[in-house]
C-alpha cells in the first residue's frame, strides 16, 4: 500500500516538474526520505536519477514543440555538468541537518523567487547573468541530491526569459548534471534495482507527458502557480507526516 501511495505520488510529481522542465529531484527528495532511511546513499542518488531521466523526457516534449535554443542549452549544461559533482562530494562529508537546512533555504527562494518575474529583454543581456549563476547554483544543487533547474528556472525568470523557454533550457542543462551528479554516490550508493527501476519508468511517463502538456496547452501564469504548488505540497508532507 506504501509503494503504490510512493508510485502514485512520484507520477504526478513527475509531471508537474516536467511542466515546468527541472527533473522531479527537488520535490522527490522528502517523498523519498519517508521511504528510505539515509539521505547521503540511498535519496541522492535515487533522486538524482530520477531528476536525469525527467528532465531529458521533459527535453523531449520541449524539442518536439521546437521550443530548446540548443547553443544556449548547451552551454549551460557544460557549466552545470561540470559544477554538480563538487556539491556532491561536498554532501558526502557534511551532517545530515545541514543539507536539509540547504534545502530548506533552496525551498524558501524557489517559491518566492517567482512572484515577481522581470520584463523581457535581448537574450545577450538575459542569458549573460544566468551562465555566471550556473556553477554556484549547480555546486549547491549537488551539495542538495537535486539537479540544477529547481534554481535555474527561477533565475532564468528574474532576468526576464519567458517561464516556457527557461524550462526548455535547463530540461537540457539538467541532464548530464543531475547524472555527473551521482558519480560521487557510486561507491557508497545503497539503493536496490528493484525500488528503482520501477520508479524511474513512472517518472518517464509523468515527465513526458508534463512536457507535452505545457508545450501544447498551459500557460505561462498556470505554469508559476504549479511551480510554487509543487515545492509547497512537498515541503508540507516531509514536515506534516510525523504527525499524521
């Protein structure tokens, strides 16, 4: 009865984080923690291969909608690539409350980060800021168990690229990191082939037909509510569920 609740929960997680284009590792990693008791071995990596396989389903909703600027996305995933594993090694060595008071704080500045979006502007003034962001989002987003794009995203927003095209480009950016990511798990990772396989296929499809949904029919206002809606609801069942 758990593991289909943990199914259930994962496939609509799955799809609204492929709505909004940031692999589903930022509101998995409290829902995984219910599951599974060691954060650093066991959620990480499992969330991380999670965030990786959503986020490249997502990619491939947003590039059949024509909607990835491939230069962009590429350059971006080569800094987040490269810059994700560091936070990961850093995890390894840190007590456990620590990394849950850095999620707490991502959580706090994800929510509010995009309630105020900036107005449009050139990509080259836009897209500029965002790179000098990319690695020290990326290093704290590994330091965390999650890919990049639940920070990138909203960054993307407050420099006034369109919530749309911000998810289509980190759903490419997120990918490789969330996977160079759990390179620093590898020797000490403790999850079974039998808990994770099924998981990451329920999280494909949630992914893909997120994607599919906000390419075709969601706005861009639905869009920041489900943002927000998604972080909230999973912050509250991490926190409530002792008392339920």
């Amino acid at each position: 009865m758990i593991l289909a609740m943990l199914f259930v929960a994962l496939f609509l997680l799955s799809m609204l984080s492929g709505m909004i284009g940031i692999g589903v590792a930022f509101p998995a990693v409290p829902l995984l923690s219910l599951a599974l008791p060691d954060l650093v071995t066991q959620v990480h990596p499992l969330s991380l291969a999670l965030n990786g396989l959503t986020a490249l389903c997502a990619l491939i909703g947003f590039a059949w909608a024509g909607l990835v600027d491939w230069r962009r996305a590429g350059l971006l995933a080569v800094m987040t690539t490269l810059a994700s594993p560091v936070g990961a090694l850093a995890a390894g060595s840190a007590r456990e409350w620590m990394v849950w008071a850095a999620y707490a704080a991502a959580a706090a500045y994800f929510m509010f980060s995009t309630l105020h979006p900036a107005p449009r502007q050139p990509w080259h003034v836009r897209f500029a800021p965002v790179m000098a962001w990319a690695i020290p989002i990326s290093v704290f987003s590994g330091f965390i168990g999650v890919g990049p794009g639940f920070l990138l995203v909203p960054t993307m927003m407050r420099y006034g690229i369109d919530i749309k095209r911000a998810a289509a480009l980190n759903a490419f950016a997120a990918t490789p990191a969330s996977f160079a990511a759990i390179l620093p798990h590898w020797a000490e990772m403790d999850v079974s082939a039998e808990l994770a396989l099924p998981l990451l296929f329920v999280g494909a499809g949630g992914a893909l037909l997120g994607a599919r949904l906000t390419a075709t029919r969601i706005s861009a206002i639905t869009l920041r509510k489900v943002f927000a809606a998604t972080i909230i609801g999973a912050l509250a069942y991490r926190v409530l569920h002792p008392f339920l």
